[in-house]
C-alpha cells in the first residue's frame, strides 16, 4: 500500500477534488489549499490507481506503508470499514 500527498490543480477539478470513481478502497484527506491548488493526502495501491482516481494529480510524494494510520489531523472516515 502505498501513502501519497499531491496537488490537485481546481481549475482541473472544477472546485472538486473528489475521486473520479466511488467507492474507493482506502480513505483520502483534503490537508490544505492555496488559490490554486488543494492539497490531498491517500492510500492507494498504485500510482496508476492514483491517476484513475484524480486525473489531474502533481507533484506526488508517495512511500510504501504497512497500514492506515489514523490520527486528528487525518481522522478514519465513517464510510471506511477496516479489514
């Protein structure tokens, strides 16, 4: 699994930075924004599944991780159920 921060242009996203496809297996986190950028933070299984899920995603940091974390900044989401 794989944890990844990136930008995500809302001209792109039309002010939406929500993923193409719904549901998703892992949870995101919107973290920040500037006036042209959001700032988001995912769980994904590729950076293939990266780019299907928000097309328009840059500058992507990503390293490979065992689990979720959850903690207050990116708190679980009540939509996702752990295996």
């Amino acid at each position: 699994m794989i944890r990844a921060r990136f930008f995500v242009n809302k001209e792109e996203c039309i002010g939406d930075y929500r993923p193409l496809r719904w549901p998703i297996q892992y949870p995101y986190w919107c973290t920040g924004e500037s006036a042209h950028y959001f700032v988001l933070v995912a769980y994904i299984n590729s950076i293939e599944e990266l780019k299907d899920l928000w097309p328009e995603a840059s500058n992507i940091e990503s390293e490979e991780v065992d689990k979720v974390f959850f903690s207050d900044r990116f708190p679980k989401p009540d939509w996702y159920k752990e295996d």
